[in-house]
C-alpha cells in the first residue's frame, strides 16, 4: 500500500477515537527503523489539549489490525501532534 492509501483507513479509524478530542487530520510517512526494517510513521494532529495515552494505544492497534486485513505488513508507530510542538521547536531552534 502507498502512504496516501494506508492514510485514507488510518484517518478514518482516527476520527472514529478522536472526534471527540478535537482531530485534525493525520499523516503517514514510510521510514526505516535502527536495523533498516520498513515502519510506518503515523501522526494524529489535534487543534489542541491531551490524548489520553490508552486511547492511543487502542487506536494504534486497531490500526494495525486494520492494514494487516489489506496485506499491509510493517509496523505502525503512532504518535500525537498539537500545533503548540511546533512553536516549542522553532523557540528552540531560535536560541
């Protein structure tokens, strides 16, 4: 699967969990982990506030389970972005 497949079910489960917690849109990149295994980078972006840490854990299994029903085999890696990270690296970045 391309990444803007595997992101077209990858948003759909997420704004089936994070409606309600103000989910934006996500993003999948395909990279390569420490021993050059192919994974999937996914990040949920949110308008603001916390995701509760089990809630993403749910999400990201049920991710997986989802692409591994469409012969989607590399491992997912999910993780949540809010619009203030940014600000918080281009702070850094400035001193």
């Amino acid at each position: 699967m391309t990444d803007d497949q595997i992101n077209e079910v990858v948003s759909r489960l997420l704004h089936k969990y994070f409606e309600d917690l103000g989910f934006e849109h996500s993003t999948v990149e395909s990279e390569q982990d420490f021993d050059g295994g192919s994974i999937l980078r996914v990040s949920a972006h949110f308008k603001n506030g916390h995701v509760p840490t089990d809630r993403l854990i749910d999400a990201a299994h049920e991710i997986r389970s989802e692409l591994i029903r469409r012969g989607e085999e590399r491992f997912v890696f999910l993780d949540s972005a809010f619009p203030h990270d940014q600000n918080e690296l281009v702070d850094e970045d400035l001193e």
